[in-house]
C-alpha cells in the first residue's frame, strides 16, 4: 500500500525538481520585492514632507497675519517646490555615485537603473519646471523679495552637493538644510501668499521658519547614522564622522529636547500664538519616539536606518501642528468680529 500510494504521488525525481523549481520561483520573488523595495526607498516619498511643511506653515502664518490664504498659488507653489526636491534628490544621488559615496548605498537612483548622464539631465529638467512655477507666483504676487529668498535657498542646494563646492562634504550640510527648508523658503512661501502689497516680515514667521528649519536639518542628521563608515571612506567628513553614533545620538535627545523648549519661550514672549504652544506640545509622543529609538538603535546599522523616517514623522507632525496654531488665532478673530 506504500510503494502504491507513494507511486501514485509520481517519480521522485519530478519531485525533487518541482522542489528546485519552487525554491528558484520564491528567489526571483524575493528578488522583484527586493528590488520594489529598493525603488521605493530611491523615490523617497516619506521625504517630500519637507516640501509640504515649510510651504504650509509659511501660508499658514501668511493668514494669521493677513486673513488672506490662495488655494490656486498653495498647489502650484507645492507642486514647484515637490519638482525642486526631486531635482535635489536625483542630482545628489549622481553626484554621490560619482564621489564613490554611495559605493554601498543600494536604493541609490544611479545603482538601481544605471545611466547616470540621463538621470541627470532629466534632474536639471525637472528643476526647470518647478522654478517656472515659483517665477509665475512670485510675478502675480508681485514679491521680488520671495524670489530672491528661493534663489538663495536653492543656491544652498547648489553649494551643498554640487562640484566644485561639496559643502556637504566638509560637514556644513545641515546648516545649509536648515537655511534652505527654514528662513529661506518657508519665508518665502509666507510672502508668496500677499495680495496687493507685501507682508511684513515678522518675528512671528522668522521664529517658525526656524523651527522648521530645526526639523529639515534634524532628517538630514539622521539619514547619516548607518553612513558613517562609507562617508569615512571616501573621506566626506559629515557631523556624525566628526561625532561619531554614540555622540550623534545625544545630539538628537538634545535637538529635540531643544525645540520643545525654543516653543514654549517663543510662546511665552508672545512671538507665537498660545495654540502653537498646546499643540506642538501634543507631539511630544512623536519626539519622544525619535530619541528613543536612536538611542536603541545608534549602533545597529540595519536598524538606525529608519531613524530619517522617524524624524520624518516628527518633521510632518510637528509641522502640521505649528501650522495649525497659526491659523486658530485668526479663526477665532473672524468668528468674534461676526458676532459683534
């Protein structure tokens, strides 16, 4: 009854290669989500926060000043700035590849589809098309002061990655992110949103540019953690080469200590309003997170490599927040004015 049941089942051999066959189709399976993966990561959606947030927290304190908020120049502006960041990323994935940087870095643009010449030319066309959009902005807006903030931030970008200068290179890459994402453009933003005449530039918006500013500059500081060793190599002596993970991580607890601290000050002095106080203070949870997890996983290099996309979250939440807290003072006014 064995050999006849056994029989029945078929050769044993044709087994076996079944057997070889299923374990080459879970290999090539592994192998494409692999790949999606690694896509995924080179596409850096998460990332594209820091254009969503300086632009909203600039319009949102472009109301609170204003009672003025343009729908129309908010997408175009938000297109134009997500266009601006791709060029930054693509061209900065070229420019690393070509430096040997991203020897090890597999989500790495250029490593995954090859033809660096054409990632970078459609980089430079990308950035084209999202500066028309700031130039058609900034003419209706009639604000020449905006443009020439954009302009600086995107020198920053040049200067940052860009031969002969590297600045990132020489570890200035942070300060160079939180000049460009912070005062440069969420200012920027601010002014692009005037109807006739200009905004004042108030203490009220140069104090939550930097605030922004400190969360861009906080996801770049991480992104480098599982970098270290590669960025030695080649010789790109970043903050955390300088620092080292374990010293990295205590600057992280008291970044992210600090801004809690720089908004409730801000608060206190009146600069910002109350409800940016209460609800910043509600994404504590999120900072927390951060520091936590960095603190675990400074050492682990297969682990420390979401600490970016934490700080993402925190960047999100935290933004979305200060935003929020802009915007609730100027409510309440026009509700108050239409009861009188």
């Amino acid at each position: 009854m064995t050999r006849a049941s056994f029989s029945s089942t078929g050769d044993p051999s044709k087994e076996k290669d079944f057997t070889k066959r299923s374990r080459k189709e879970e290999k090539k399976e592994e192998v494409i989500i692999s790949r999606a993966t690694l896509i995924w990561r080179a596409a850096k959606l998460p990332m594209y926060t820091v254009a969503v947030i300086p632009l909203t927290v600039g319009s949102a304190a472009a109301y609170l000043e204003s009672g003025y908020y343009s729908l129309e120049r908010y997408f175009i502006l938000l297109v134009s700035f997500v266009l601006v960041n791709v060029w930054v990323n693509l061209s900065n994935d070229v420019y690393d590849f070509d430096t040997g940087a991203d020897k090890n870095k597999k989500e790495s643009v250029v490593n995954i589809f090859g033809r660096r010449m054409v990632i970078l030319i459609l980089s430079w066309l990308v950035l084209v098309i999202g500066l028309a959009g700031f130039f058609w902005v900034g003419v209706e807006a009639k604000s020449p002061r905006a443009i020439l903030l954009l302009v600086s931030g995107m020198f920053c970008v040049y200067v940052y990655q860009f031969p002969p200068y590297r600045l990132s290179y020489h570890g200035l890459g942070e300060p160079l992110c939180f000049a460009k994402y912070g005062p440069f453009c969420t200012i920027a933003f601010y002014l692009l949103q005037s109807t006739s005449s200009e905004l004042p530039i108030s203490s009220t918006i140069v104090s939550a540019s930097i605030l922004v500013g400190f969360t861009s500059a906080l996801i770049l500081f991480c992104s480098h953690f599982h970098q270290i060793e590669d960025d030695k190599a080649i010789g790109k002596i970043s903050p955390l080469v300088r620092l080292g993970a374990e010293n990295g991580s205590k600057v992280v607890k008291m970044t992210v200590m600090g801004l809690y601290w720089l908004v409730l000050g801000l608060g206190l002095a009146k600069v910002l309003p109350y409800a940016c106080v209460v609800l910043c203070a509600m994404t504590l949870p999120i900072g927390n997170l951060v520091v936590g997890f960095v603190q675990d996983n400074h050492k682990d290099k297969s682990k420390i490599f979401m600490a970016k996309y934490y700080c993402v979250r925190l960047h999100a939440v935290f933004g979305v927040a200060l935003a929020a807290g802009l915007v609730i003072p100027r409510l309440m006014h026009s509700e108050d004015g239409e009861q009188l």
